[in-house]
C-alpha cells in the first residue's frame, strides 16, 4: 500500500507557466562549511540510540533565528518571548506533558461491589503525579546494518503501511479572528490592524471552493506568522470590464487611490507601507524585468484595435514586515509586486482568461541574514523539502556546503523545468536552471517532467550523446541529504550519501536503417528509505538511504511525417518514499542507581586515601 501522497506535475502553456514559474525556487545563496568548526573524530549531532526521547524542541525550525512562537526556541531574546502565549515548563514536544485519565484509552473495566465508574469530569481529576514505573519508554530497534545493505533494500520496496499526514506545530496562540488584542502590543497570531477602507484588519483574499480569489473570505495578516495563498481570478471575458474590474490589483497600491497605513500597538502609530519593487514577468516565457517606475496601479490598462490587451494586471505581491529582534512590535512592512500583460486575439478575448495569483506574507529579522531552514527538528516533517547539499573534503575533515533559496530552504531539486515546460542543458545549480527548479518534499511521491522536441539529426545527436550529464533534470547537482531534518553542515556524520545504481545502466544505440534510439536514458528515480527513531509515542523520521537509479526507454522512433518536423521526448525526475519495517520495539530500563552514592575523589582534599600499607588504606597529609 502506498505510503504518504503522491505528486505529479503537469503544466500547460500560457498564464498557468507564470504561475509556476513564480511560486517556485526563487535566488540561491551558498553557505559554505566553516572549516574552523569542523571536527574530524565528530558523531551525528542528534542521538539514535534507543534508550532516550530525541525530540527536545520540536518548533525550532530556523537555524540562529528565533521561529515566532516557539518558547523552547534559544534563539529567541527576551522581547520577543513576551509576545509569546508561552506555559510553563517549555515542552520541545507536542501534547500534554502529565498524563490523566482519557476515555479512549481505556479498554476494560471490571467492577467491584459498591465501586462505580465515574468518567465525567474526570480529565483534570484522575492525573498521575508521580510516575514509580521504572521504564523509560517503548522505543524502535533501530535497523542492522544488514538492513539498509543494497540487496536488503530491495526486498522492503513494498511500502510497510500509510502513515498519517502529520500536521506542523501549531502556536500556542489562538488562531480566533474574535480574540481580543492586546492594548499595548501584539501576541503571536494577533490580527494586524490597518486603517484601510474602513476596516481595522489587514487582509488578503482568500482561495474559494472553486480556487476563486474572494474578497469574501479575507485572510488577516497575522503577527509573526508567515502566510501563502494561492487563488485565480477568472473573468469570463478579457474585455474592459474582465480587464478593470476582475483583474484589479488584489492588494491596493500604496500610491493609488486605495493606500493604507499599518498599526502598531508599542508604541502606538500608524506606518504607511513602502514598494520595494515591481518587476514585469512575460506570460508565455516567464522571463522577469525590472521596472524603473516602482509604481503600480489597483486598475489594469485596457486597450483593443486589432487584438486586446490587458497590461499592468498584479500576479503576485508579497509583503514584508521587517523587525528587530530586540524590539519586535516596531515591524515596517514594505511590498514586491509582479505584474503581467495578457493579449489576445478578438476572437480568444471572447473566452476565459485564467490567471493565477499568488499573495504572501514574510516576516524577517533585521539582524539575520542567510537563514538556514530545518525541515523538522530533528525527524524529517511530512512535505518539508529534502534537506541537500556538496560533500567537501579538507585534508582530513569532511563537511558540506549549502546552496539556498531564498526562503532558506537547501533543497534537493528537480532543476531545468523552463517556464514553457521546455528542458534546459547544462548546471542543474546554474542561476538560470536553479531558478526554474522544483523541491522534492519529504513523503510526498512526485515525478516532475519537461519536454524536447527533436528533428531527426537533434534525435541523432541526442542518442549518441549522455542525457545524464547533459540535462539538468537528469542531474543531481547535490552528493548527500540529511539524515535528519536539521542536519549541522560541519558535521559529516549528519549525512548520507546519494548513490547512484549503475546495475540497470544500458548504452545508447543508433540506427540509421530505421531511424530508431535504443536504450536511452530519460529518467532519474531517488530513493528515499526511512526509519522512525526515538519512542513509539514520539517517532522521529530519519533517512537511512538513498539510492540515485536512471531509467532507460527501449526506443524512441523518428516518426514524423516529414524530416522537418519534430517527435517529442519526455525527460522525468521521480521520487519514491519507503518506510523500512518498524514492526520491532522494545522497553528501556535504565539501570537502577547504586545505594551508596559515588563520591567525587577529591572530597576530603588535602587529604588523599593510600591504598598500600599492613594497615591497608591510610590518611596522609
């Protein structure tokens, strides 16, 4: 049965490239090693021995940054802290740190004459206060090293079972739009206030039941919550009234008629937001520019003559509220704006148009720069991107270095998906190529897919060349993943290795008689095997292996009508998610302490015992 979700992406032409090609990886900052930090002789950072709870602060996402709402989260000063719904103790795991009296668990109740089963109320009354149980937990055999062998993994590709979608770690604070706002500052998960159109809330449209932008459905921007959505305004028509009214901006322009200003509560005033900058993107090459004006409007330009044309139509606009860890409420919000033209044919303006929209929400950290991103802490989080990176050596310490986007994310991609689904050639981790990349996404099966189109001596030259070292979709541009979602990358040990299979590798042949490929590679299949660490109660998912196999097509034919034309070439990148048998668990006792304490040896300085002499151990000076 499989095992978690399964992904495969399709994109057609026209506006919907746009939107792909904006929602996905954006620029790339390396991080290096830091070699002085390295240490050779190092173990993995987190535990996997069987005998303690590994989990220690399961929301602290972000290396050297403070994750809003995360109170075991060290990174975190002070300041901000308050703004926190924190409790105490700080639990790093989810749920109830004491353990009561549930109805679900219990399966049987004998009773004796007189007693009565009272369970009404009983949640915050029959709580265990001390626990004399000796045990520290049942805790997963961690696999031999027989089963994570080559020949082992094959016969575990069956999928052992689904496992539920975990959802992240939620805050504290609640999610209610009615809850009431602090006087004096904002608390994690707060409604942002603004003056706008005689609202009180700062809000986006939302995605309807139909993926519809709705204005009905306002989402209110949160303090310190990052937040993503992703809708479609559709007029029915691209005429004046589809182009000027459904396609107005869905964030009014902050030097348009409609502007705004944000409220802050500590100290209390008012803040107007800022453009940052407007960049034009080509609806059918997805190629980006940047406008000079930094200036957009909330109505799109409408003109029509031998063909209609919509220009200055907003798809995508992301709003940054900038902070300072050190005083948090005085947050500057700021906005990017991506706009678009859409032309058309009188007789295709009488259709549909369709066009993608994406708003976001970014808080950042003034003192962080190069955010690093954990996907997950430590085990891997259900649809957080496969944590990569390049193996290094120096001497004799071994480290890896990180290519990030600019989310913070070191992803293992699918690179060289061009806006029009093309293929490119070359660097999987070339500016262009990372650019038009997509994330492999832990548990999530996916197969992502681009096309080329040969001529008959294009389909030659392609069957006498290596597809495998040619294209970027084909490559990995990455050595090694990380065991765990937060892998140090001055620790070797927090890695494993990409293997790649050759056992299946097939050469490439042509014929000239039929005009016909044999045995060519066209696709690339990663192997994720992975195995839940730590307690039953609290599984943490880690990597055990991950094998790299190419796919080869038996034949590819030249089939076209004419030697002009060209036959299509589907290249693909896949990822399979495999949970290796948990089935075996066992119970830690930890051993009991001695009755007498261990004393430290200097206790009686100066003095020292001597063990030697008639008399046996003595006192001396």
């Amino acid at each position: 049965m499989h095992s978690f979700h399964r992904l495969v992406v399709c994109f057609s032409l026209t506006v919907a490239s746009i939107f792909r090609d904006l929602g996905g990886v954006q620029a790339q900052t390396d991080i290096d090693a830091v070699w002085g930090s390295v240490d050779a002789n190092a173990g993995p950072s987190t535990p996997t021995s069987q005998d303690r709870e590994i989990a220690t602060c399961l929301c602290d996402l972000t290396d050297n940054a403070c994750d809003a709402g995360c109170c075991c989260d060290s990174d975190c000063t002070d300041s901000q802290l308050i703004s926190f719904t924190c409790t105490e103790p700080m639990e790093g795991r989810q749920g109830d740190s004491q353990m009561c009296y549930r109805a679900a668990g219990l399966m049987k109740f004998n009773p004796r004459r007189g007693l009565d089963l009272v369970t009404k109320g009983a949640a915050k009354v029959l709580c265990v206060e001390i626990d004399n149980n000796p045990s520290a937990g049942l805790f997963y055999e961690q696999p031999s090293g027989a089963s994570v062998r080559d020949a082992e993994l094959d016969t575990q590709r069956e999928y052992r079972g689904s496992v539920p979608f975990l959802p992240g770690w939620l805050s504290a604070s609640s999610t209610d739009t009615t809850r009431t706002v602090s006087a004096n500052r904002y608390v994690v998960g707060d409604a942002i206030s603004a003056d706008r159109d005689g609202s009180d809330l700062l809000s986006f449209p939302s995605a309807g039941a139909f993926g519809e932008c709705s204005p009905l459905l306002a989402t209110p921007v949160r303090y310190m919550q990052d937040m993503t959505v992703t809708c479609t305004r559709t007029p029915s028509a691209l005429d004046q009234t589809g182009c000027e009214v459904t396609l107005a901006s869905p964030f009014p322009s902050p030097n348009g008629n409609n502007a705004f200003s944000v409220e802050r509560r500590n100290p209390s005033e008012s803040v107007s937001v800022t453009i940052n900058s407007v960049t034009s993107v080509d609806e059918t090459t997805g190629t980006t520019t940047g406008e000079s004006d930094t200036s957009f409007v909330d109505t799109p330009t409408y003109a029509s003559g031998t063909s209609v044309t919509c220009s200055n139509v907003v798809v995508k606009v992301t709003l940054t509220m900038t902070y300072d860890r050190d005083s948090p409420q005085t947050f500057t919000p700021s906005v990017d704006v991506v706009i678009t033209s859409l032309t058309r044919t009188t007789t295709a303006a009488a259709s549909a148009v369709y066009v993608p929209t994406i708003l976001e929400v970014k808080w950042v950290d003034s003192q962080t720069s190069n955010l690093v991103r954990r996907s997950g802490n430590p085990g891997y989080r259900v649809g957080s991107p496969i944590v990569a990176g390049h193996f290094r050596t120096l001497g004799a310490l071994q480290a890896v270095d990180l290519v990030v986007d600019s989310n913070g994310y070191p992803s293992l991609l699918a690179s060289g998906i061009a806006p029009d689904g093309t293929c490119q050639a070359g660097d999987p981790l070339g500016t262009t190529n990372f650019l038009n990349s997509r994330k492999f996404r832990f548990g999530v099966d996916a197969s992502f897919n681009c096309l080329l189109s040969l001529s008959l001596t294009d389909l030659e030259t392609f069957c006498g060349s290596n597809p495998t070292g040619s294209y970027a979709l084909l490559q990995s541009g990455f050595s090694h993943v990380g065991a765990f979602g937060n892998p140090d990358r001055n620790v070797a040990a927090d890695w494993i290795q990409i293997v790649t299979r050759t056992s299946n590798a097939a050469t490439s042949r042509w014929d000239s008689g039929t005009r016909t490929c044999t045995s060519i590679a066209t696709g690339v299949v990663y192997e994720f095997f992975w195995f839940p660490y730590g307690t039953v109660f609290d599984p943490q998912r880690r990597i055990v292996s991950v094998r790299r196999t190419f796919t080869y097509t038996p034949s590819i034919g030249f089939n076209a009508l004419s030697d002009s034309d060209t036959v299509p070439v589907l290249l693909t990148a896949a990822a399979v998610f495999i949970k290796l048998n948990d089935t075996n668990v066992t119970g830690f006792v930890p051993p009991r302490p001695p009755i007498l304490p261990v004393l430290p040896q200097d206790l009686f300085f100066p003095f020292v015992v001597n063990a030697g002499g008639r008399g046996g151990g003595c006192p001396s000076w």
